[in-house]
C-alpha cells in the first residue's frame, strides 16, 4: 500500500503529516521524472543508518515542541515555538525524502550529512554565502558551486537553512556571465536544489509508493 506524506503544514507535537492511501495516477517506478531519480554515492546501509539518526532526532524536536507548548497553553505563541514547529516540519520532509529515496530511488539527496551552514541573508552590508567551492565564477568553479547548492539544498533540516540556501541561489546565479549561466549542467544542478527546497518547504507533496523501512 502506498502512503502518501503531505509536506504541506508545519503540524506540532502531535500527528506526523501523513496520510493513508497514494495519489489517485502516481506513475510507476518505470515512468518517474528523470530529475526524480538521483543515483547518489552513499549505499543503502548508510541511507537506512541516516533514516536511524534521524528519526530520533525528529522525536527529539517533536519533545522540545510539547515542552514549549507546556509552558505556554494559553500564552500567543512566541518566536521560539514558531521556530521549533517550522524546524519540525522541515526534519520531517527530509526524513520523508530519505523514506522516498530508500523505498524506490527517488529525491534521494546528494549528501546525508548537515553541513554547517552559518549565513544571514539579511546581513549589512550584504555577505558572500560561506559556499566550500571558490567563488569564481568561471565554468568549472559555477558548475562546482551549483553542485554544492544542490548538496546544502537538499540536506537542509532548518528553516533557517532552507531560507539561507533559497538567497544563496538567488545571488549567487546572476554572477557569472551569460556564456556560464546558460551551462546545462549547472541549470540541472541549480533547477535540483530549488525543487529540493520546494519540498522541503511544504508546497508540494512526498509520496513513498511502498513501505520503507519497518
């Protein structure tokens, strides 16, 4: 039986977002997007082992959100429980995409490690994103800085990651010149960390066409 995990809502302490029953016309494993199907580095063992880690961690944040709830019932809700909910509902999309990913290949991410990621996109004056790869901005340098946005997208677990790697994209794509932009596989690179960054931000919908792991 398939399930589907809506990635819509941030949900709080109590129900995972999920839902019995796939979409009505899911296309078979045979006839998925290309852009669906990742073929990452890492093998099953460490797949299974980060879903491991992870899902502890998301009890661990569904804990700290009951806490937070605890202390205020009839309290407005504060900034530190807006920020632990939005931060829940983003480890569970990445949990639903390691699910995804394990079940039948899709939105497998490129790395399963959390980067640090330290950037504020708000900062005066403006700063650079602290990308690894050189900001250069010749083609073999965009075409590495489109891999690693691709890498830090997808492996977001934070709002504040997915809203700093959503402005990284957004500056950094303009700097190099036209000849460079227009290189396909650094679009493909940029196009894969946008979509990871769409899902992880609820507006589109995880489906997991078989039972992951028990």
């Amino acid at each position: 039986m398939g399930v589907a995990i809506a990635a819509i809502g941030c949900g709080g302490s109590g129900a995972h977002p999920s839902a019995p029953g796939g979409e009505p016309g899911e296309p078979p494993h045979s006839v998925l997007a290309e852009e669906d199907l990742y073929k990452p580095a890492y093998g099953k063992p460490e797949l299974r082992a980060a879903l491991t880690a992870e899902r502890g961690l998301v009890a661990t944040a569904e804990r700290l959100v009951g806490d937070l709830e605890a202390r205020q019932p009839d309290a407005p809700v504060d900034d530190q429980l807006r920020q632990a909910v939005a931060d829940l509902a983003v480890r569970r999309r990445f949990v639903a995409t390691l699910e995804a990913c394990d079940a039948d290949g899709r939105w497998c991410p490129p790395r399963l490690d959390d980067p640090a990621w330290a950037f504020d996109p708000d900062a005066t004056p403006p700063v650079d994103p602290p990308m690894t790869a050189t900001l250069r901005f010749d083609l073999a340098s965009w075409r590495a800085l489109a891999v690693e946005l691709h890498g830090r997208a997808c492996a977001c677990r934070t709002m504040a990651c997915v809203d700093g790697v959503g402005v990284a994209i957004d500056q950094l794509e303009t700097r190099p010149v036209p000849q460079v932009q227009g290189d396909e596989a650094a679009i493909a690179s940029v196009a894969q960390a946008r979509e990871c960054l769409f899902r992880l931000r609820g507006k589109s919908v995880i489906h997991v066409v078989k039972p992951a792991l028990e």
